[in-house]
C-alpha cells in the first residue's frame, strides 16, 4: 500500500531505523517525510497533506501534544504518538488531544508497520465515524467519552485504552501480552496480573456491559456484541 507520511521525531537514529524499515517493506512505495523538531514538524503539517503523522511528545521547540492539537483543528488524518511517556496522564491527554493510537517506546517496527497501515485503509476507505460501538458500549476516541445504554460513565486512563482496544478488536482474541505491549510498552516489567486487575475494574464500571467482555483462559480477552 503506498502512501506519505510525516515522522516528526528528535532521535536521528530512531528516524533512520524507522525510514529504513518502511522504505524496506514497502518496496520503495512509501514516502517518509521527516522532521527534527516540533517546529519544523509544524510547518510541515501546515504546508502539506499526509495519509498519516507519527509524533514524538517531546520534541525540541514544540511538544507533539500541541501540534496535534493543531493539526486535529483542521484534519482527520490519522496520528500516532511515538514516545517512551506512558504514564496514564499522557495516555489520557493523548486521547484527549485527538490522536488515533499511542505506542510505546521500544516498539515492534512490524507492529507499527502494520497498524499504520490499518489506520490508513481505514480513513481512506471510509467517512471518518466518531463511534466505536458494540452491543451496549459505545466509545468516542475523540471526545474521551464512553456510555453504555446511552449513559455516560467515567473511565480511568487505562481503562478507556483497554476498552478502546477491545473495540477495535471486537469478536477477536486480545491476548494480555498484546494489551500490555499497547499500553504499557515493551520494557513493562510487571507480570500480566496487571492487565487483569484493570479488566476488573473495566468490568466494575461498565455495569450492565460488563458481560461483553469475555475472559479467554490462559490467553486473553475478547469483546462481543
């Protein structure tokens, strides 16, 4: 699938990598735009249109909070953030701000390949749909809200991206290693237990939708309809 899109990232090794990697896969069809400070990462954003933005959140000059703040103003286009900060506060301001997807640093280069790739079939493919809904849950990942049976209800951080990914995944098997990669990266040194005791807070919020989230033993989580 080819397409263009803009990596704003302060790391020169990390740009490489990921430039490498892509230009790799894709055979030559894919067009990487960079740049090395939220400034210039700004500009670029205002002069041109792309299929796709991957955001550091700290950048030199301009975080990446407020150039997708900016950028969502005027645009659907699909943001991801890049960033080593995954502490429930950046998650939730994350959301908050727009953005379509979080990744932790490290990360999987196959990983993001593939799911900038969905991201990118999806709003092509599609008008936008502010809604992920399943059965009685729906979630707006724009407005950070969620509402079960037309009523809205408060999640945490944490809960809200476990829900989120749930959605997106609904009638599949999410396994707790996958939850933990998305949410808490790949260098979580805690065991899954973890995952566990937000899906029971999930569950506990979510009141009569609780029944949607089915446990998969010995593997994972899926929701249904």
């Amino acid at each position: 699938m080819a397409f263009r899109f803009l990596l704003v990232e302060d790391d020169a090794e990390l740009r490489e990598i990921i430039t490498d990697y892509f230009y790799e896969k894709s055979q030559g069809e894919i067009q990487i735009d960079i740049a090395e400070t939220g400034s210039i990462g700004q500009d670029k954003c205002m002069e041109n249109e792309y299929d796709a933005v991957l955001l550091d959140v700290m950048l030199p000059e301009v975080n990446g909070f407020r150039i997708c703040k900016e950028l969502r103003r005027r645009s659907d286009v699909p943001i991801v953030f890049l960033t080593a900060r995954n502490g429930e506060g950046d998650i939730l301001k994350g959301y908050q701000l727009g953005c379509d997807d979080y990744i932790s640093k490290p990360f999987s280069l196959a990983e993001l390949y593939a799911k900038l790739n969905a991201l990118i079939r999806r709003a092509k493919g599609t008008v936008r749909n502010e809604l992920i809904t399943a059965g009685r849950i729906s979630l707006n990942p724009y407005r950070y809200t969620v509402f079960v049976n037309a009523e809205e209800i408060t999640l945490a951080p944490l809960e809200f991206a476990l829900l989120k990914i749930l959605l997106e995944n609904k009638g599949r098997l999410v396994n707790r290693d996958t939850l933990i990669i998305r949410i808490w990266g790949y260098d979580f040194d805690g065991n899954d237990r973890v995952v566990d005791n937000h899906i029971k807070k999930l569950r506990k919020a979510l009141k009569d939708g609780a029944r949607q989230i089915k446990t998969v033993i010995k593997k994972g989580y899926m929701l249904v309809e």
